[in-house]
C-alpha cells in the first residue's frame, strides 16, 4: 500500500527574543534559538524580524542577510551550531 507523506509546511513565522517561531499546517507552534544557525547568530535583533515565508511555506527567508533555511530541515533538527542554554 502506498501512503503519501505530507510534510507540514509553515503558514506563519514570527521572532521573539532571538527565537523564531513557525506555525505548521498540522497545527503545531515550534521554535528554534536563531543562534542555532551561523548567519542567524550574528544578525541583529532588527536583521531577524525581517523574515518571510517562501516555497509555499517549505522556507524561510532572510532578504538582507542573503539566508534561507528550509522548514523539513528545522523539523529534522538539522543546526548547523550546538545548542547553548541561555545563562
């Protein structure tokens, strides 16, 4: 029997204290630490609001910083940067 596979895409994205937040199409609200990616981690607070949706909601786009993330890629986990808890 063959399934399909619907990866949920993102219908909304939104930044709040360094932490970019996704709305998916299956409902779920998930966020990533910004300082998770190289280019993320040194754009200013400003740099990181100015992020669209592209690709139909598959990725995430940083005009000014020239960055694009895709949302398979966050929901996989794939960080190019270790994870540091805030001190």
């Amino acid at each position: 029997m063959n399934t399909l596979i619907n990866e949920p895409a993102a219908i909304r994205v939104w930044v709040e204290k360094r932490t970019v937040f996704l709305e998916l199409t299956d409902g779920r609200i998930i966020g990533f630490p910004a300082d998770r990616f190289r280019i993320l981690s040194q754009a200013s607070d400003d740099q990181l609001q100015e992020v669209c949706l592209r690709l139909n909601g598959f990725a995430l786009r940083w005009e000014d910083l020239d960055e694009d993330i895709t949302v398979p890629g966050i929901l996989a986990g794939n960080f190019q940067l270790p994870y540091q808890k805030a001190s």
